[in-house]
C-alpha cells in the first residue's frame, strides 16, 4: 500500500490525464494498473479486473497474448524503428498484404500513421487534395459533410470533421467548417419520428443534403454503423447503404471511419461490410495492433492515389508524415493480429458472445432508468436516464455514469462510461461466462447506486446484434 500511495501522490503532482476532470481526480485514489494477463488487469495491490472496455478499446485478444509478444520480441532483435520516408522495411510490407486482403473491394493502397486521429486527418487532406490533382481537376469541391454528434479524432482536421460540442466547441474559432447532418438516432431522433413508421427519413434527407451539395462536397465523412464516442448510436438499418449509393451517384468520395469499429467489434472485419459497402477512404488504428502498439492506416483506391503522381517539378506529392510512420514493431504485432483473425474462427466467436450479450442486456430493459440499451456485435451503451417515460437525462452534476462505473470497480470490472451511457466493449477473447458477468456487474453497478426497480415498459427497443 505505500508503493501505491507513493506512485499516487506522484501522478497528482506530476501528470495531466486525458478526457479527466483533473480537480476529481486530485481528490480521488485513482486505480494504478501494473500487469496484464489474458482478459484482465492487476493493479498495484495485486487486484484483479475484467478489462471491460478493452483498454479503450483496442485490446481485441487479451494481454500477453503470446504470439503478439513473440512478434515483437523478433522484431525487437532486427530493428525497433527505421524512417519510413524514402525507406521501406518487410513489415510494413507484408502488413500492407494483410490488411488489404480484408479490407472491402476496390481498396488498394495503404498509408500508414500513428492511431485513429492521425489516420483521419490523413483521409481529410488526401480527399481534399484529390479533388485538384485529378484529371480535369475539381477545385471547387472543398466542402466536408458529416454527422452530428459525430467523433473522429483529437488533432484540428479531425477534430474539424466531430461534432460533439462538449467536446469540439471551444475549439471552433480554429476549425473549418464542416456541413452537418442530424444524427440519425432512434432513441432521441432530431425530427421526432420512430422506427419503422419513419420510412426512414432521415437517410431521405441525407440524399437531398448530398445532391444538393454534390457540386461542392469533396467527401462525406461517417463512422460506420456505430458512433461510438456519442454514446455507442446506432445507424438505422439502411441508412449506411443508401449513403454510399447517393454519394456514387454525385461522384462524392466516401470516408469511413473504422478506427472504433474495425477488427470484428460489429461482428464482421469492418462494420462497412454489414451493408455491403465500400468506401473510397477507410481510416483504421486502435485493435490493429491488438492492443499492443500505436499504429494507424488510411487505406484508400487506386484512383485515388493515381492523382498524387506526375514529375517531381510538379509537386504533386502527398506532403504528410510522422517520425514513427509504420514503426516495424507496431507491423509486426499487426501482422500477428491479423494472424490470429486468419488461423482461428474470431468472427463466429464474436457472433455468438454477441448474442450471449443482447440476451443478458435484455434483463436490464426494464429498469425504471435503463433508457435505452444498443449493441452491434461486441460494442453495447446502456443509457442511463432520470425519467424513462420522457427521455429526461440525469443533471451532469450528479455524475450518474462515473458514480456507476466506480460502483462497478468493486465487482472487479473496468468500465469508463460515455456520459450516461455505460459502456461494454470486452475483448473479443472473452469467454461466455466473462460476458455474463460484465452485463451482471454494470447491471448491479446501476442498482447499487439508482436502487433497483423495474418498470412494466420495456426499453431498449432498439439494441441490434
């Protein structure tokens, strides 16, 4: 106990955390994780918990996964790191291979960077640049369209593409402007309207937003199927496909933004896939290396990456570039994660604990403050509210989803929490008896600090796996 307070009083004095309200956590005897082993973390007194969020989700096969430690250790004793600016190195090679026999079809160049921000400021600059260096050149579409409520990044561009104001609005003096699309979410939908007797309409008028812009709009960002930092929402079924389609239509590029849903968390490689569409950009990071390393790629087409070539006089190169791009040890844990994907049937697995997980969860749906519950494949937000009946949200004051969380902590389960909405995101090593216990946990983390009780409505209605 005195290691631990020592390490304590030194972290208050010495480190600034981020996404913390710092003054809480000076006051607070905040956790101190020392070891990993499998699905589970040990802090400094030894205590044991489920990694219920993945290590901000990007542990995708639990920690000390051995064949990932071996790919380092190997690459550890040829090179840790070597400039990949006018060099190359078989890792990032054969990574390359990997990561392009599973993306969608039509994608086939692959550009490396340092985590999922990085890699969406990549796709930014490149569309950007695209449009006027392609043959007969388009120099007038400079507009970005994209969600509400949508998270892409900490750094300016992507930061430019969010739409979170809790999160992005005092920055807005130094961003560019990006034409917004109301979120479309069933549960607190922007036009009042509910599932199914909507008919859809919020991808109608996504299609009206986007041929009326067509002329203008370089590309239309989304995080497909999930948005996760906005509390795990979910696209209608439909919705996604129906994008893609316009945006071919008006000739506008597509990104996709797969950092929190790549790597089998919705149930296939890349959530893209579940509606059959293909993306011209696609930016990846957080379970590529699983868990292990920073690493990030922006993969995108053949057309696109044409337009960036021409005699050096031209200047035609894509000018962007970080000192650890494609760090051969990062490849290398990336290649063994892809390994694992390729030798074991992950993809089924996360299937049925998917299933495992909704039917759990819609134990919790009738919970007098269980407002809504929304799952895709391993990726669930529970939100929590003060009145089901009118959707009323708790005050931020009463730190409903951190006070929750914490009571969970005690269960031996980490969770972060997105505001009120709990979050579960477990790895996808986990065994059914482990999902059981992580809806259990965050369901006695709710009634430990709410009470229990539960309503004769049901709730939740718009959970998916």
């Amino acid at each position: 106990m005195e290691r631990t307070e020592r390490l304590r009083k030194s972290d208050k004095k010495a480190i600034w955390h981020p996404f913390t309200q710092m003054a809480d956590w000076e006051k607070d005897d905040p956790l101190i994780i020392e070891r990993g082993e499998g699905n589970y973390l040990f802090d400094t007194e030894g205590r044991k918990y489920f990694d219920g969020v993945s290590s901000l989700w990007v542990n995708l096969f639990g920690h000390g996964r051995k064949e990932i430690d071996e790919a380092v250790r190997s690459q550890l004793d040829r090179v840790a790191h070597s400039t990949f600016l006018g060099l190359s190195h078989p890792p990032a090679i054969e990574l390359a291979e990997k990561l392009l026999a599973v993306s969608p079809p039509g994608l086939s160049r692959v550009f490396y960077s340092d985590n999922g921000s990085t890699a969406m400021e990549v796709a930014i600059k490149m569309a950007f640049q695209y449009w006027r260096q392609r043959e007969g050149g388009a120099e007038g579409r400079r507009e970005f369209l994209a969600l509400s409520e949508a998270y892409h990044g900490d750094t300016i561009g992507s930061v430019s593409a969010g739409g979170i104001d809790l999160f992005h609005k005092i920055f807005r003096p130094l961003l560019f402007s990006v034409r917004r699309l109301p979120v479309p979410h069933c549960y607190r939908c922007p036009y009042g309207l509910s599932r199914p007797s909507c008919s859809l309409f919020c991808a109608d008028r996504m299609e009206e937003e986007v041929r009326a812009r067509k002329e203008v709009l370089a590309a239309t960002i989304v995080e497909p199927l999930v948005q996760g930092a906005a509390g795990m929402l979910l696209m209608p079924e439909g919705y996604l496909a129906r994008l893609r389609a316009v945006t071919r239509e008006c000739g506008v590029l597509l990104v996709c933004d797969e950092v929190a849903t790549g790597f089998g968390r919705t149930g296939t490689m890349f959530a893209c896939e579940q509606e059959g569409v293909s993306p011209d950009i696609m930016a990846v990071a957080k379970g590529m290396t699983g868990g292990y390393l920073p690493l990030a790629a922006t993969v995108t087409t053949e057309e696109i990456y044409r337009a960036f070539l021409g005699p050096y006089e031209e200047f035609k190169t894509f000018f962007h570039g970080h000192s650890y791009t494609a760090n051969p040890l990062g490849c290398a844990a990336a290649i063994a994660t892809l390994s694992v994907f390729e030798r074991e049937d992950v993809l089924p697995r996360v299937s049925r604990l998917a299933e495992t997980m909704a039917f759990e969860l819609k134990k919790l749906s009738g919970h007098r403050n269980v407002g809504d519950i929304r799952q895709k494949g391993l990726m669930a937000g529970i939100e929590i509210v003060a009145d089901k009946e009118t959707r009323e949200r708790f005050p931020p004051e009463r730190k409903v989803g951190q006070r929750v969380i914490r009571k969970v902590r005690d269960r031996g389960v980490i969770l972060r929490p997105l505001g009120d909405v709990i979050v579960l995101l477990p790895p996808l090593s986990s065994s059914e008896e482990e999902i059981e216990a992580l809806v259990h946990s965050a369901s006695w983390g709710i009634d430990a600090f709410l009470g229990g009780g539960h309503s004769s409505g049901s709730g939740g209605g718009h959970s998916s796996t």
